[in-house]
C-alpha cells in the first residue's frame, strides 16, 4: 500500500527527508518477523538505544502537551466554562503534564497503521477505536464527522468569525468574480497562544472558542512538525461554536494512523526515525492502562485526569529493561475501557451498611436503616414496659402486672 496524497505532519516530514531513504508502506514490515532494520532493532529489543547511538538527542515528539497544559492554567472560570460548553473539558487535566518522550517513541514502533491496532512486544493486538480517545480526553464522539472541506454558503456564515480571530490572510477569495471563497493554512503562532491565556470578554466566546479549537488541534490532537494547521483540519474550525456535535475522536485515531505510515517509512529502514508526530499522549495513557499492574481508579473518566506524572514515570519505567532496554518487561493485560480490570478486587460493596450490636446481650447482625429503627423502637418499648412495672410495684408491691414480651 503506498501512501499517494500526505498532508499535515507528514507532508513535513517528507519534505525534510527527501534525500533519504524511504520504504513502501505494507503489511509486512509491521511484523516483528519481518527482514527491514526496524523490525531486527524491535526483536532485539534496542529500539531506544539504537536511538541514542543514532542522534545525540532527544526525539522530536510533536506531542505539545506542556506548552497546551501552561496555557490551561491560566484560564478563569469564565474560559473553562467555555472549554467545557465546547466538549473539551477534559484537555483541562494536561495542566502540570508532560510527554513521556521515550516511551511514546517505542510505542510508534508498537503501531500497525494498516489495521489500527497497538501490538504489544508479547503477541497481543489491540484494536484502537474513537471510543478509547473518548475515554482517555473525554473530548465529543457525536454523530457528524468532521469536515475537511467547507466551502458555499456553510463556509461564508463563519467566514467573519475566522477572519477575526485568524487574520484575513487565511481566507483565500476567486478572482473569476464568483465570490468563492477558499481556506488556507493557518499559522499557529506564540502569541495566539498568548491571546488564550489573557482575560476575554463575555461577548467574545465565539472568538474565544475558534482560537482554542484551533490551539487544542495544532498542539495536542493532530499536531504537526510545522506551525501550520493540517491542511485537512482547518475546515474543522468552522464547527467551533457546535463542537459537541462532531466526531473529534475518529479525527485524532485517522490522524494518528497516518503519522504512523510516515514514522515507519523511515523507522523500518534505518531503525530509527527522527522524531514523530501526532497524539502521543493518547498512545502513552492507552498502553499504560493496559499494563499487567494493579490500575489507576479504574473506570474513572477521563483517564487523563487519573494519572499523574508521578505515577505515569513509575509505571513506565517499570515496564521498561534497564539500563538501556525498550519497554515491554511488564507484558500487557486483555482489558478494555468499560470492562472490569482482571487487577481489581472482585468484592462489591454490601447494598446496605452492614454492622453487629449487641440487644440484650446477644449479637445481632443487620442491614439498613429500617431494620435497625425498628429495633430501636422494640427496645424502647420494653424500657417503658419496665417502668410501668416498676411504678406498679412501689404503690401496691403485691400486685401482679402481666408482662408483654
């Protein structure tokens, strides 16, 4: 399967690598068995160290989650209330996170494109699906997908909100007098990223949320190597002011799979690559919550918020060979998000409070409220029985009185 129309990351990178070798993209080179350099570095497990004997760097990851995360956490109520609206509450939690660099660069080395799955180093295959990246960020999974290209009259009604938040340079006119008009790339620059975090006006929430769609896009869900949006992703920015009704999930997976063909034309080889690019956060939350490891809050959601980065550098570097191996050492568990985790604790909580107490000397064991308020009111009653008894006795100490048990 050759790769014939690249847009995005992977026209980037194609571009700068022109010189260099390159490998068709197929189903065979994915397999661990398979003859290219990759797939040798992967069963002897060097992945990592092949990249640092090959650049005196680190990998570029494209994954811009500490820059995304610093913006976030200057936002007022008044912002996150619009995030929220948005559907995309749950990129709020990536403040104080960073990439695990690393191990998001063994597992592009992990990914079969071809079939969307993740294949773990000991033979197990998991599917990915929007579903998963639903449940890692929380972000819209709705009904419409999300358009690569908008043009007529859809196009001009959002033509004056992009042109004031973007600039009128990113719309493209005809000259044939038609009237047509034409999105560009848009440049995701610093100071936009500025502009987000200063103080908006309650009347500026449509503007508000094209630029933060837009940042979230370029920095975290389809980033590129570039400061440009993808080209097939600025249409998406028409669809700012009614996001929950889209698929931004199916985006991000689609976006993912073909960073992946252009990471593998050059990983498989020369047994490395450069750098890579895409959601490699998703890849990174995914793969650790699948580890053969007791979990974190289990089916709590959004998984982004679960985890820390404390407990992401723990699980990660014990699922790593040391000094200088690739990850794997833990192997990976059949699990599923919705499912109960093999991991956990098989006990359920009792449907009502359980306790013992002592009625009379003798141990009961009960349940709710009722049982135990009507215990409680016998008890009661058998105290007053008692002192009527007693008054009895002290005014004709020869009189019998009946007792009611």
């Amino acid at each position: 399967m050759e790769i014939d129309v690249i847009n995005g990351a992977a026209a980037d990178e194609v571009g700068k690598a022109k010189s260099k070798r390159t490998i068709a993209v197929s189903d065979d080179i994915y397999m661990d068995d398979s003859n290219c350099r990759g797939a040798v570095v992967k069963r002897a497990g060097q992945v990592l160290e092949t990249l640092s004997m090959s650049l005196d760097r680190q990998p570029n990851i494209n994954c811009r989650v500490e820059t995304f995360g610093k913006m976030c956490d200057k936002f007022d109520d008044r912002r996150k209330r619009w995030v929220t609206q948005m559907g995309f509450g749950g990129l709020l939690y990536l403040r104080e996170k960073h990439l695990p660099r690393s191990l998001c660069y063994w597992l592009m080395t992990r990914i079969d494109p071809i079939n969307e799955m993740l294949v773990s180093n000991d033979g197990k295959t998991f599917r990915l699906s929007k579903n998963q990246v639903s449940c890692v960020f929380g972000i819209p999974n709705g009904s419409n997908c999300v358009p690569s290209k908008v043009g007529g009259r859809e196009l001009g009604i959002y033509i004056p909100l992009i042109e004031r938040v973007f600039g009128s340079g990113c719309v493209r006119k005809s000259d044939d007098g038609s009237g047509s008009v034409q999105l560009r790339g848009i440049e995701i620059t610093p100071g936009m990223v500025r502009r987000a975090e200063v103080y908006w006006e309650e009347s500026e929430e449509h503007e508000f949320k094209a630029l933060f769609l837009a940042i979230s896009l370029h920095l975290v869900l389809t980033p590129t190597q570039g400061a440009r949006l993808a080209a097939d992703v600025v249409s998406a920015l028409c669809c700012a002011v009614t996001t929950v009704k889209y698929d931004w999930c199916s985006l991000v997976v689609r976006k993912l799979m073909q960073a992946v063909e252009v990471f593998g034309r050059r990983f498989y080889v020369d047994g490395y690559a450069g750098g890579c690019g895409e959601c490699s956060i998703f890849l990174a939350i995914f793969y650790l919550d699948r580890l053969n490891r007791n979990p974190i809050l289990w089916g709590q959601y959004p998984r982004i918020n679960m985890w820390n980065m404390e407990q992401i550098r723990v699980a990660s570097n014990a699922d790593r060979f040391l000094p200088n191996g690739d990850n794997g050492k833990l192997r990976c568990l059949d699990v599923a998000y919705g499912e109960w985790h093999p991991r956990e604790a098989r006990d359920v909580p009792l449907p009502q409070p359980f306790y013992v107490e002592k009625v009379n000397g003798a141990s009961i064991r009960g349940g709710g409220r009722r049982q135990r308020a009507e215990r409680e009111e016998q008890e009661e009653s058998r105290k007053r029985q008692r002192l009527c008894e007693r008054e009895a006795q002290s005014v004709n100490p020869y009189r019998s009185v009946k007792t009611i048990s």
